[in-house]
C-alpha cells in the first residue's frame, strides 16, 4: 500500500480510501507519515524530530525504526 493514498486529518486520524480502512495515530506518529509522504528519508526525520523536541537522535533513531517496522507490518511501502 502506498503512503501517497494515506489521507492525515487534523485530529490525528489515518484514513485510506481504497480500502476504508481508519485508524487513530499520536501526534509523532502523524508526524512521521507526514514527513514520509513528504518524501523525507529517515535520516531526515529523525533529525528533524530530534531538534523539534529536543531529544537525543539515538531516542529518536530507534522510535523511528520501530514505527517504520510497524508500517511495513501493516502493508505500507515505506
């Protein structure tokens, strides 16, 4: 499944039209899609979240992956 057809509203929901599918996400998780559908790598985000939120890039680093992996579980091409 591809990112491009997730669709991100402002109450943190996920939303993918091709198969109806919802599902609620945190605040950094609707970050990080949006950052991937941005086309953003996860070098990138993970810096960018590390000095949003001034936290170590290693905390970051692993949250990141954890999530990414997590995506891939669930059918996303990220």
């Amino acid at each position: 499944m591809q990112l491009d057809s997730l669709i991100l509203d402002e109450n943190n929901m996920g939303f993918i039209p091709s198969t109806g599918a919802t599902f609620q996400l945190n605040k950094i998780g609707k970050e990080i899609l949006a950052l991937l559908k941005d086309g953003f790598g996860k070098d990138i985000i993970v810096e960018t979240l590390s000095k949003k939120y001034n936290i170590d890039e290693k905390e970051v680093f692993i949250d990141v992956s954890d999530f990414l992996a997590k995506l891939k579980i669930y059918g996303f091409e990220v």
